[in-house]
C-alpha cells in the first residue's frame, strides 16, 4: 500500500472498524474494531496515491469513476468513521495544509461570480432533470435545511415547519406586503407566503428548470396575481420591497460579492423592512470550498463563517437583530435524501449514468456527515435598517409560529387567504 496513505491512516483512526484494500489485494484494518465494519477497495496503485496527496478532491473522484470501491458498508459509513476520527482536522498533514492555504489564497477567483458566471454555476446544478428532484426531495421540493420538530418528523413535516419558522421571523404585521424572494428555487417558500399571509412575493432565480416549474404551480393554485417568479439575478432587481427573504441561495454567492449582495439588499428594502437570510455557515473561521464539491457540484460555491456576513452586512448599513444557528437538522435532512435517492438509485441511473450516481451517493454522504462530525450549522439571520421595526421581545416569534401551525394543520379546503381570514376571525 501507498506508504503516505499508510502513515496518514495510521494516525488518524483510532476508533471504528475500517479495512483497505490495496490495489494488490492486500487487507490492513483501522480502528479499535468497535462498530460496524467497512471495507474500501483501491483497484489502482493511481488512486492510493491520489487520495494520500490530496484527499478532499480525489477520494470522492476516484470513487466516482470507478477507481475505489466500497466492499463492505456504504459511503456513508466509511466517511462517518474517518470525519468522527479526524473532526475538523481531517487537512492536518504539512502538505494537505498547503494546500489548503493556496486554494484559501485562490477563492476569490475561484469564486467571481459575475452575473454570467453565476447564472452557469445555477445551471450546473438546478438545470439538471426535474424528474432527479423528485426522487429524493418532499413533495414541496424543499432543496434547503429543513427543521426537526420533533426527532420523528417526517421529511415533508420538517420543510413545512422550515417555512413557517421563517415566515415567523419575518413578521407579517398586515396583508399585502411586498416581499423578494431571492432565489426562490421551485417557488415553494414564496407560494406558502402568497397562500398563508397573503404577500404579494417576486421570486427571483437564474435556473430555467425552477423558474418554469415555480410558474406552473403559482398558475395551478390560483397565485399568480400574488406570486411572480423571474429569471433575474438578485443584482438587477428594483424595489422596494417589505420584506425580503432568502433561503439557500447565499452559499453560491461568493465571498467576493458579500458586499454588493448586501448592498442590494438595503437598497431594495424599505426603511422600515425586515430581511431574513438563511444559509448554510461554519462554525470556526473562514475557510474554502471542499474541492469535490466546488469542482462537481456548486462550482463557485462558499459556505461562510458568521465573521464574514456580519462584517458585510454591517458595511452596508443592516441591523444585526436576530442570529439562530441550528445544528445537526440539515444533517437529519441530507439522511432523507441520502436515503431516498438511494431507494430510487436505479431510476437516476436511468436518467443518468452509474458514474453519476456514485457522484450524488458521495455528495450526499459527505454532506450529511460534514453537518454530524465537521465544521458546517446552518444560520438564520434576521436584518432590519431601523432600530424599532421589531416588537423588543422575540415573544412575537413563537405566537406567530403557533398561529401559522394551526393554520397548516387545517384540511386543505380551508387553506387559502380568504379561508384563513374567515376562520381567524371567528376564532
């Protein structure tokens, strides 16, 4: 076996029961043999030496491609050994730091998203079939954190309960406010504000596939008076707006546009508005983008420490007036999609092809596994430009909370705007 990958290996497990294969057939095993044995396969001596030199890119690649196969358990359990044994320091070898230091130097090329850029780096992703989506996400095609309840929520409980404690933070005082959502995705967030609080909401994205399908069902509810979906990027769009919402779109940002997206922001909301962001955030401080997934997933992509928002928000003028960091519920939302993806494997294999299959089973492992045992939370930022546009107390949050539960937990014959004011009035 690769003698890097030997030492590198014998100094990172010690708990956990993982055996390598070499690409000669010879066995070594890891770990103190608790839990449940996994097995890896390298079937190249090029791919021992790829993943000893430069882990992060080459070890879902090559596994991507066929170079590495997993024997014994799934790609799941080998990364959940190695992250629960490593944690954060999974770069902690002298040349792995390098490298971590150049591609750190390098992010704010890599991540120039310019309109143009952006919209390819949206496509990249997002365009990719419809018929993919639905085999792994709920039937609102929430593509973000959901939000846990309770430990036995279903997937589809936990995005309608993402959406409402998002909608709570946002405090819709009176009907008819104008809200952006910016990258609004397949329209689910901005149609639940248009059907529950009667917003008038513009949905922005820059993917053909969103875009025509949060159309359709805005049309198919009878929300197109109040919901209206673009492809526009958040650069272009003209205010004002009460209230602005974003979820899941600021990681493909780039940290070299904090500034301008921001700046747009305060722009476009008014004086008295109230703005909630919602993104993924790591806990330690600022890093870059895991090279697999920069390279065959978000290219582009960033996920920032709370450090780098704040300061950018702050430069163009936003009050900071509310922070929640959720741990561990996108790592119990990746888990449905990792599971369902993997039920439905066969039928992406028809859409696609088995190498991107073993793409999609690496991102979704490794996902889930970075929010269990690495550095990445999720953040719900809350931002007004005045001092007094919230009541003092986040008491409002929870009542507001409560009152959107009653109103989802009703048969759906009463579930639109008119339904809703007709039984809160004789309530």
């Amino acid at each position: 076996m690769n003698r890097i990958l030997t030492y590198f290996l014998d100094h990172l497990l010690h708990t956990g029961n993982l055996t390598v294969i070499d690409a000669s057939g010879h066995r070594q095993t890891w770990g103190d043999g608790t839990g449940m044995p996994v097995a890896i396969r390298f079937n190249t001596k090029a791919a021992e030496r790829g993943v000893a030199l430069n882990p992060s890119l080459r070890f879902g690649e090559l596994y991507m491609n066929g170079d590495i196969d997993i024997v014994e358990g799934t790609m799941y359990d080998a990364l959940a050994i190695i992250f629960q044994n490593a944690g954060n320091n999974v770069t902690s070898r002298p040349w792995m730091k390098a490298l971590e230091r150049l591609r750190i130097a390098a992010r704010r090329i890599v991540q120039y998203n310019t309109p143009k850029r952006s919209r390819a780096n949206v496509q990249h992703h997002y365009d990719l079939s419809g018929e993919l989506y639905d085999l792994f996400l709920d039937e609102d095609r929430q593509y973000s954190c959901a939000y846990f309840e309770r430990p036995d929520a279903t997937l589809e409980e936990a995005q309608l309960a993402k959406k409402r404690h998002i909608a709570a933070k946002l405090k819709f005082d009176r009907d008819d406010l104008r809200v952006l959502d910016i990258g609004c995705g397949w329209g689910g967030m901005g149609l639940y504000l248009a059907k529950n609080l009667a917003a008038d909401v513009v949905g922005v994205t820059l993917s053909d596939e969103q875009l025509a399908i949060a159309q359709r069902r805005a049309e198919e509810a009878g929300l197109s008076d109040r919901a209206e979906f673009r492809l526009q990027d958040y650069r272009k769009t003209e205010g004002p707006f009460d209230r602005i919402v974003s979820v899941g779109m600021f990681e493909h940002v780039g940290v070299g546009f904090y500034d301008e997206f921001f700046e747009r922001c305060a722009k476009v909301l008014k004086d008295d508005g109230v703005m909630l962001l919602h993104t993924i955030g790591r806990y330690d401080p600022p890093g870059t983008t895991n090279s697999f997934i920069a390279k065959y997933i978000f290219p582009g992509g960033y996920i920032p420490a709370l450090s780098e928002v704040m300061a950018a928000s702050e430069r163009q003028g936003l009050i900071i007036t509310d922070v929640e960091v959720l741990r561990i519920h996108y790592a119990e939302t990746l888990k449905h999609w990792r599971e369902r993806f993997l039920a439905h494997r066969e039928e992406a294999k028809a859409l696609y092809d088995e190498r991107f299959c073993r793409m999609w089973e690496f991102y979704l492992a490794a996902s889930e596994t970075a929010f269990r045992w690495q550095d990445l939370v999720v953040f719900q930022m809350q931002f007004t430009k005045s001092l007094d546009s919230l009541p003092i107390t986040r008491g409002y949050m929870a009542a507001e909370e409560d009152r959107l539960r009653r109103i989802d937990e009703r048969p759906a014959g009463n579930s639109n705007v008119t339904d809703i004011r007709e039984c809160e009035a004789a309530e």
